[in-house]
C-alpha cells in the first residue's frame, strides 16, 4: 500500500512539475518564423488558453489523486467490493463488475472538468461548437459503446486468466490483440460515424489534386472523406484511418476552409507518407510487443498473495489483483508512453520528409503546419521534458526548420 501510494504522489508530483516548467517556457515574443502570422495580442491569448488548460489539468490531476488515496486508505475499494459480494454472482462476475465499475465511476466523476472544459475554456477562447444536446450525446455514445465492447473483452480476459492456468496471460494478450486488429478494420466503418458525420469529398480541384499524388505515388485510397469536425470545433486536421478495405483519408471540414488547394495536397501527402513508410504497422507491432511485456508480467504477479490488501481490499479476485497491478505499473507505463511516443514524433518527421520529397512542395506542408499552430492558439516552444514524455508530434518550429532543409536538397 505504501508502494502505491507513493508511485501514485510521485507521479503527480511529476507531472505537475513537467506541466509548470512547459507553462514557464511559454515565450514572450513571437518567435521569428510566426512574425508573419502571429501577433502579441495573439500570442497572450495563446498564453492564457495554455494557462486556463494547465491550471485545469491540475485541478483534476489533483482531485483524482485524493478520490484515488481516500479508496484505498478510506475503505472505499473495500465498501465497493463488499457490497458487489452482497450479491450471489460467480468470481468471474464479481472481477467484471468491479473493474468496469472503478472505471465507470472514474468517467462520471470526470465529467464537471469535461464540461468546464468544453463549455467554459473552450467556448471563451472561440473553439467550441458542441451544443449541450451534442455534448449529452457523445457521452451515451461513449459509454454504450464502452458497455458493449469492453463488457466483453473484460469478461473474456477475466475468464481466460480464472481458467487456463499459468499460460493464461498469452491468451488474453492474443484476445487483446485480435481485438485491436478487429477495431482497426471496423471503427472507420461502424464506430466512427456513430460520433461523426462523413461524407465522400466532392468532385473538384482538391479531389482532383490528391487522387493525382496518390496515383503517382501507387497508393489505392478507398476513399476521401470530409469531416463535420465543426459539428463540436473550429480547430482543423486530417488522418489516415483503417487497414485494407477500410482505410481512408479523412478531412475536418474546418480544414478545408483554412488551407490553399497545395497546402490540404501537401497535408494528405504526410497522411500517405504514414501508411507507405510503413508507421501504421510499426505502431501496431510496437503495441504488441509492449502488451505482451505487460501481460507477461502480469501473469508472473498475479498470483502474489496478498496484492488485495494493498490497496485495502480484505477478500482476494482477480479483478482486484488487476488493479492493484496496474497501479504497480504505473511508472513502467508513463516510460512506455513516452517511448512510444518518441517512435511517433520519428515517424511525423518521416512523414513530412515523405511528403516534402513526393509532392515537392515542403514550403506547402510548412505554411500548413503554421496555419494550425496559430488557429489552434499552440505551444511554439514547450519544454524538452513535456515532449519527451507525452508529444505524440514533434514542436512545429522544429518540423518547420526540418522542412526548410528539405527545400534546400530539392
């Protein structure tokens, strides 16, 4: 218990401190490659919406690290476990029942700093679009599709580890994995429009232009989609989503609104660039790789005697031992996120290479990537820390100044 803890106070310490230092790096001035597009008025905006965001942050960090510490030394995982063995319902049930409880509990109690976030930061600095209907919503959509694929994969890893013995953790990390692979193929197709609205892109000059690079480049789209992304925010992007049949190239809406015709091409170019270098797969690999490390280790410890008691829970079950677990972890787990999260910030430099090299037009990606940075009131110089530990994308001043050498070798 005093392992947990501690991992658990460090840990916000931790990220309270990596969060403070990337708010002291917020410049002064606007840094020389934005002259041209960023004003001061507009660079203090961009800092108090940094700051509205961080002060947030902590607010719940903090909440949830007391509600996370009264559970465990108050009693209030044991309060909950008893009250599920009130009930006559079989051991595999109970695991169920008490893992996907603490987490619906922890999703409903999230929701006021989801709101504030939304309804309050978000609409005074002229992001948000979501009406309170659209909000009420995403949330039912949310949590029944938790309920209904979730409930099942739990059941299915709880089951697996109560009755095939020592080997049990390889089955549930082959379940975890056919699982990933299947949401990969179908969320484009079945999950996603239930949140979103796409519809193919239009004949025109845009459409023209990307089917034109993906021809030249032997790439077979399935399909170009344009987003309703200003449904719920005027902030813009673009993704490549799916495997074979399914993937796809989709566009906010707010995104072709902002950007020239080459701009949105040179975008789509690095959208590509992903899939034809290869990262789609990596990623995938390297997630198997890194769950089989987990799930081994879980095997290993789960039989602990004991483990119930660390986190004050009397009566032992394989869904407590799982939490306590994941709670052991957590250190393990924020290096693996920022291991993971070097690969991708890798791999947007590649891409941008790829599209920079490909469509020939680096100035074109460049100009994009400052458009976004400037409309979405970002970081320009966040601190070395916060991205080695969280930045799935590298600084944009950095992709800039890549992009410029790639320009010099065309």
């Amino acid at each position: 218990m005093t392992l947990i803890v501690s991992f658990l106070v460090l840990l916000f310490v931790f990220e309270s401190i990596s969060e403070w230092l990337n708010y002291k790096r917020f410049p002064d001035k606007v840094p020389r490659e934005f002259e041209d597009s960023y004003d001061l008025e507009r660079l203090h905006k961009a800092r108090d919406y940094f700051r509205a965001g961080f002060q947030a942050d902590l607010w719940k960090q903090g909440f949830f690290l007391v509600v996370t510490l009264a559970a465990i030394l108050g009693g209030g995982f044991e309060f909950f476990d008893q009250w599920l063995r009130s009930s006559d319902i079989p051991g595999w049930l109970h695991s169920v029942l008490f893992l996907g409880g603490v987490a619906l509990i922890g999703r409903v109690l999230s929701i006021p700093f989801l709101i504030h976030h939304v309804f309050s930061t978000e609409t005074k600095f002229g992001f948000n679009k979501m009406t309170p209907e659209t909000f009420v919503s995403d949330l039912i959509k949310g949590f029944g599709m938790a309920i209904l694929l979730g409930g099942p994969l739990l059941a299915g890893a709880i089951l697996l580890y109560e009755s095939m013995g020592s080997h049990a953790w390889l089955w549930v990390w082959m379940l975890v994995m056919a699982f990933q692979l299947f949401f990969v193929f179908v969320a484009p197709v079945w999950i996603m429009p239930l949140f979103n609205k796409y519809t193919p892109l239009e004949e025109g000059p845009l459409k023209q232009s990307i089917e034109n690079f993906a021809k030249k480049e032997a790439f077979a789209i399935s399909g170009i989609f344009k987003m309703d992304g200003s449904k719920r925010s005027t902030k813009s992007n673009a993704y490549f989503t799916g495997l074979g049949k399914t993937k796809r190239i989709v566009l906010f809406d707010t995104l072709i609104e902002k950007l020239t015709l080459e701009e949105l091409t040179a975008v789509l170019a690095h959208e590509i660039g992903h899939y034809k270098m290869g990262h789609i797969m990596r990623m995938l690999l390297i997630s198997a790789l890194s769950s089989f490390g987990m799930f081994w280790a879980l095997g290993v410890l789960l039989s602990t005697p004991g483990l119930e008691s660390w986190i004050g829970v009397s009566v032992a079950s394989t869904g407590v031992s799982l939490l306590v677990l994941s709670y052991c972890f957590s250190p393990l787990s924020k290096l693996s996120e920022a291991a993971i999260a070097w690969v991708s910030r890798k791999h947007e430099f590649e891409a941008d290479t790829y599209a920079a090299r490909t469509y020939g037009k680096p100035q074109s990606l460049a100009t994009a990537l400052k458009k976004l940075s400037v409309d979405h009131l970002a970081h320009l110089t966040p601190h070395p820390l916060k991205v080695a530990m969280e930045y799935s994308h590298p600084p944009v001043l950095l992709r800039m100044m890549a992009l410029t050498a790639q320009e010099t070798k065309l």
